[in-house]
C-alpha cells in the first residue's frame, strides 16, 4: 500500500482521504457526522486487527462519544498514521492502589540480602522525608528471604545505628507476608495469640506476619488519606497506559475505595476502565451491604463482583495441597476457610446477584472452589444445565495455579473460568518443581493450553509483577522468563518450561482482551474493534504476528487510546496532549 509522506510528520494525527469521502475540517479530514451534522474523528492505519471474527482486519474507524462508529477497510487513495493498531489490552487481575503505592514507596524487588534491603531503605528515606513515622510508615514491598537464607526480623533494622525506631512495614514479593520494625511489633499486646490461617513467625525472631496474622498489622498503620489514594491512582494508571493497558480488574476493592474509585472514575485523570471486585473489611465474609453493584454510565468504573481467598501462595507453603509438599513432607499447607463455610458464603453471594472470584493456588483450594461453584450453581440454576447457568455467573478462580487432574474435568465441564498470570509460571518455575515433585507439577500445575476452551483471562497480578502485558503474552507464548528470555533449565536455557501449555500469540492476545472482557460481563464493548465497542486502542511500530518473538519481551507501545482519547504517547514531546485532536 503506498504511503502519503504525511505519515513522516503526522504520526498521531487522524487522518483520511478517500476520494469520494474526504472532508477537510479545521486541517484534520473527516468521514461521517455525528446527528448534530458534526464531523467525527476518524483514524487510518496502516492495519488495524480488529478481533471481530466477521472482518479480523481493517484500515480505518471513526469514532463517536467515546465509541468506535465505524470500521472499514480502505484500500484506495489513503493517508494513514504510521503504526499498527490492535485493541486496547486489559490486564484480568491486578491491584490498582496497591500499585500506585507501589510507586510511591520502597521497592525491593530483587534485593540480594540483607544489607541490600537497608541501603535501599536509606536512599528511599533520603529522598521522602516524613516517611517512616508514626503518622506515615515506611512502605516497600519485594522482599524475598530465599535471598536471605532465612526470615527477616524486626532486628534487622533495629540493629542499624541509621534505622533504628523507624515504623516500617515491607510487603513480601507475594504479598502474603509483612515484615514490620521494632516500633510497629510495640503497637501490639505483649502476647499475640495464633491465628486460624495466619502465620507469625518466630524463627530466627519476631517480625513477619503472614496471611490472615497480617490484618492485625494493617489494623495498626495509619491509612493513607483520599488525597494521597488519589495521587498513587493517578501514578499507577499513567504507567498502565504506557504499556498499552486500558482496562484492569482490581482483585481486591475494600468499601471505602470502591466509594473513592466512584468518585475518581469520572474525572480526567482517570485513565484505564477497572472492574472491582469488592473485598469484605473481613476477609471471606458477606458484606453486600457495604456497597451496591456499580456500572459507570462510560464504563470508567464497574463492580458485580466479590473476591474470597481460599488458602495462600505457594512460594511461602501458603498454599492448600490435598497431598504434602515434596520439599516440606510434614506440612501440605493451610486453608483460609473451611470448604463449608466457603461453600456458605460463595452461595449468599451468588444469591445476591455478585460474581464470586475466589484466589485459589493449592489444588485442595481450587477442588474447594469448585465444589463451592458447583453448590451455588445448583441452588441458582432450577432446570437450568449448571454450564448455561455458568455463563450467567461466570464464577472465577483468580490464579488457578494448580489444579488436580479430576478437577480440570470439573472445571471444563462446568466452564468455570481460569484467571491467570503467565509471568507467574515463569517467576515460580524456579521453585516449583521443588514444592510439588515432577508429577504433579506435570499434571497439575500452572495450566494454560489445555484451558483454553473454558477462556482464561490473563494478568499479571501487578504489583506482584509488573504490569507490562507483552510481558506477559511472551511468558505465555514461550513459557521463559520475560526478564531475561531464559527457561528455568541452565544447560538449555533456551528451553521453556513445560511448553506444552503455551498459548499461541493469538490465543495469548485473547487472554488479554475478549476473554477479560468476558469475565467482567463485557464482552459486547472491551477487546475488539468494532462498531459500538469502547473507542480503547493501542498502536504498535510493527504488526505483532510478524514479530520475531524475542523482541515481544521488549516491545514499546507508541499510543495509548481509551474512549477516544490519547493518554499515552511515547513520543515525550508530543505529551501531554489535548483531549479532542
Ligand atoms: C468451618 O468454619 C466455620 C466458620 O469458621 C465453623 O463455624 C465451622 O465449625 C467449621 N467447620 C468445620 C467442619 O471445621
Ligand atoms: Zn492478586
């Protein structure tokens, strides 16, 4: 196709110029009006995937109140924008605030001991005075003790001469343990009683606390104010739409910010739709009181459904195994609720109309969560198949990480749906072989092809990961590390892992699009291009399924489009840009 030389100078700019059609307006040409008669913008590309299985591929749309009006294919006389348009991508399981905190607090991702850990403390506080005190703890979140050789403590920073009686509360990687200072461990009672699915931890001190042992901590730090909420939203969806997202489900939405996000939702910052899961002041409670059903009339903001945890993560033994672990025989972990009371409390929620997602890692949780669909399908469904039933429901397992054999069957023939974070399989395949042995690991463990009829959605679990989602297609499509394009074999680190659960490029780009449009109940407006759908889309340097695969790992989006409007472009001189080019 030939080229108009506008496209050296006109990279961003909506353009179109058929020789029937071509409209000049104010120097940007038009198609169509609007029913006032006014022009609308309209947007050429040098291809744009559409993911609309009746025309998979077009050059041109226009776009209406924040909607895609038309979309066509031009082939004659046509100036268009440098780039390759594909659909905006949506991350299926995240946690917005806590990623803006995030990036506002101390990262400790990768540190390699101790000493590490301290020194990033010291630039962090360096640079943020106020923080570490009382009235503003110090925060970071990435810590690992496999790195260590052994758990942290409160000692650790109460013996540096530098750090000593600072309030600090550092997030495990998985988030499902927190390490605090001496002057937090002096806010609590002398003696802290066990917790039924929580963890303190003794061994070699005191200081980490894990899963449900962490809501007494989070009791104790004083929360951020609205402002500062509204600010780490701001940071967090700014990053999100620089590496192409335009939509999120938070896996995790207290009251509170569900009310906060309502109020965000409709104003300019706010640039990536989310669909909340609300999550009980008490975990895996019913709280349908505390917040209605919300649907944000442009799509900005929705929540139908609750989120319920099942057990915990499997790189601190966290997770619920039916059988022990390999490297842990005495122990198969731990539930955070009885397969009763899950069953209870997931029927009360289907009664009330929520989609319920509950976290589930172990295969004990996943059979647990299961059987706790299976219930409220049955009391939902009348005469109903319980699958057709499903599809209203569209009950989820966030992770689905390992599954027993019996209950994969279970799960394709209720089309329960697998929420799933490609960049997880490839940061735990390290370890995992370990904790769960070659069988089960085999049969079991982080699954995605043999998935794909029940539609995995596909995430990254940010902050856990980074939230970058080609990251997250080049996991799932080679099963290596996106961070270094190894697998986890040294002799053959070429070699990914268990490659005969990796997706196609296609398979993982639906992953990232229709299927996470369809377990938010929205499939008729997010993930493709098509007349009627959010006017969400993203442009590329080149077309993906061209694209040698290594350079997916790396990849940089140009622009970034949510409703019509531009709210990323990598050109910096061209940022930030008006609402209405
Ligand atoms: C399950 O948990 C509930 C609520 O904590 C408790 O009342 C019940 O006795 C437990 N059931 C079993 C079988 O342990
Ligand atoms: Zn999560």
């Amino acid at each position: 196709m030939a080229l108009s030389p506008l496209l050296r100078w006109g990279s961003i700019i909506s353009v179109i110029a058929a020789a029937v059609f071509a409209y000049s307006f104010q120097q940007h040409p038009f198609l169509f009006t609007d029913v006032h008669n006014e022009p609308l913008p309209v947007y050429c590309y040098q291809n744009v995937r559409t993911h609309d299985a009746a025309d998979p591929s077009a050059t041109c749309f226009s776009v209406e109140d924040g909607l895609f009006r038309y979309v066509w294919t031009q082939d004659t006389d046509i100036s268009v924008s440098d780039g390759f348009a594909i659909p905006g991508l949506w991350d299926g399981h995240g946690h917005l605030l806590q990623y803006g905190e995030f990036l506002h607090s101390v990262d400790l991702f990768g540190s390699k001991s101790l000493d590490e850990v301290r020194d990033r403390i010291k630039t962090y506080l360096a640079a943020n005075p106020g923080a570490g005190t009382k009235g503003q703890w110090l925060r970071g979140i990435g810590w690992d003790q496999s790195a260590f050789g052994r758990m942290p403590t409160a000692d650790d920073i109460e013996q540096d001469d530098e750090l000593r009686g600072i309030f600090m509360m550092l997030d495990r990687i998985d988030v499902h343990c927190s390490w605090v200072s001496q002057a937090v461990l002096n806010l609590l009672p002398e003696e802290i009683p066990d917790v039924p699915g929580g963890d303190i931890i003794r061994d070699p001190g005191p200081g980490v606390f894990c899963d449900n042992a962490m809501d007494m901590i989070m009791a104790l730090w004083p929360q951020p104010g609205e402002e500062e909420k509204a600010r780490a939203v701001k940071s967090a969806m700014k990053e999100l739409n620089k590496v192409g997202l335009v939509g999120m489900h938070d896996a995790g939405v207290t009251a509170d910010n569900v009310r906060l996000y309502s109020k965000l939702a409709n104003s300019p910052d706010w640039t990536v739709r989310v669909y909340g899961m609300l999550e009980c002041a008490k975990r895996n409670t019913f709280c349908p009181e505390d917040t209605p059903q919300i649907s944000h009339p442009h799509g900005m903001f929705g929540l139908r459904s609750v989120k319920l945890f099942a057990d915990g993560a499997l790189g601190s033994w966290g997770s619920a195994m039916i059988e022990p672990y390999s490297d842990r025989p005495w122990t198969s972990g731990s539930l955070l609720i009885n397969a009763s009371a899950l069953t209870e409390v997931t029927k009360s929620w289907a009664r009330e109309g929520f989609q319920v997602n509950i976290h589930a890692i172990g295969d004990l949780a996943n059979r647990n969560a299961i059987d706790a669909f299976e219930a409220a399908l049955k009391e939902q469904c009348g005469q109903e198949s319980l699958a057709d039933c499903q599809s209203k429901h569209r009950f989820r397992i966030e992770h689905s990480q390992i599954i027993h054999p019996e209950d994969q069957k279970r799960m394709h023939a209720l089309g329960i749906i697998p929420s799933i974070q490609p960049t997880h399989a490839t940061s735990d395949m390290k370890y995992a072989e370990e904790r769960l042995g070659p069988k089960r690991t085999k049969e079991e463990a982080y699954r995605m092809k043999s998935l794909l009829d029940i539609k995995p959605v596909l995430g990254s679990d940010f902050p856990v990961e980074p939230p970058n989602p080609f990251q997250g297609i080049y996991a799932a499509v080679t099963r290596k590390s996106p961070h270094t394009g190894l697998g986890p074999d040294p002799k053959n680190p070429s070699e990914g892992w268990h490659t005969q659960e990796a997706l196609s490029l296609e398979e993982a780009l639906m992953g990232f699009t229709q299927n996470v449009a369809y377990g938010a109940f929205i499939e008729q407006y997010a993930g493709s291009i098509r007349r009627g759908a959010f006017a969400d889309w993203v442009v590329l340097d080149e077309p993906l399924e061209d694209m040698d695969v290594e350079k997916i790992r790396t990849l940089k989006v140009r622009e970034t489009w949510v409703a019509g409007r531009r709210v990323y472009s990598r050109d910096e001189t061209r940022w930030p840009l008006s609402d209405s080019e």
